[in-house]
C-alpha cells in the first residue's frame, strides 16, 4: 500500500459495507449491525463522516476509519446495537457514538482531525459526551473531555462496553 494522503468527507449509505469492515476489524468485542450504520447516516447525515484516499478512485476507494455522532437526550446514549428511530426530540446533547481508524493509518493526526469535525458540528449543543473503550480516557481528554459519575441505568449500559468503559463529557465554552 503506498503512502496516500487521507481525507475526512461526509458519509453516504454506500460507504456502510466498508464501515462496517472498519468497525468490525477495530471493536471486534464490541459488534454492531449494519443496519445501525445505516440508521445513523439517515438520521443524523451531518455527524458521520468517513477517512478516505484525498485522491478517490471510485470503487477502489479505502476506507481506513470512520466516525458517527448524533444528538440525544442528556446524559442518555443509546445501548450498544441499538437502533435509535429518530433523533430525540429535545435532545440537548451531543454524542460520539464512535471514532474508529484501522491500526496501519493511526499515528498521522486522523484521530484528532476527525474529533474537530465531530466537535464542529456538536458545537450548537450545551455538551458533548462519548463512551471511552480501550483505554482512550487520556486520548479524550486532550480535547477537553473529563470523566463523569454515572446513575445506575447510564452504569448498565457501560457495561455493555467492557471493563474500563468510562462515561466522558465535555462542556461546550460560551453556552
């Protein structure tokens, strides 16, 4: 594989078979179904976005990474594997379902490009918050996320998530 420049766009429904590779190589302890891609790019388009070649070739594109973020309810992510049905209505909070890049592509300042795009969009809402997997507490909280108590039922679903699930929130300045 030669060296290629790589690029955040929005995603499509035809990028969710490559997602789904994706997301299946990097959480493979942690799967989720196409169709919950799929729902996510129809019901909140502006919060998926997809890591690609900056020079696309059509059907030979690669996608090395991806990420989904969509609105919810305070401190009320959906359960892993979950299809949401709609955005909440009310939804006051912005959630980083996942941010997700194939180990051979990390390292080159991806990562952080797609937290900014998701944060950009995220911005209009009072906070931002996500379900730190792997270890990643300290890769969260260079963009100014902090660990959060949470109430039972926020607890049953980071379980879901495996040992070391951490609930983070991040305030949005000047809201």
């Amino acid at each position: 594989m030669g060296e290629q420049t790589m690029t955040w766009r929005q995603m499509t429904p035809d990028d969710i078979p490559d997602v789904v590779r994706v997301a299946n190589h990097v959480h493979p302890g942690l799967p989720e179904s196409e169709a919950v891609f799929a729902e996510r790019v129809e019901l909140f388009p502006e919060g998926c976005f997809i890591l690609c070649p900056q020079e696309t070739k059509g059907d030979d594109e690669v996608v090395a990474g991806y990420a989904i973020s969509h609105p919810i309810r305070h401190h009320q992510p959906p359960s892993l594997n979950t299809l949401l049905h709609q955005v909440p209505p009310y939804a006051d909070e912005y959630y980083i379902h996942d941010l997700a890049i194939l180990p051979e592509y990390r390292a080159r300042g991806y990562a952080a490009e797609g937290v900014k795009n998701i944060l950009a969009v995220g911005e209009r809402y009072g906070s931002t918050c996500l379900i730190s997997v792997y270890g990643t507490t300290g890769f969260w909280e260079r963009f100014g996320f902090g660990r959060q108590a949470v109430d039972d039922g926020l607890g049953d679903k980071l379980r879901a998530y495996g040992d070391g699930a951490v609930f983070m929130v991040r305030e949005e300045e000047g809201l």
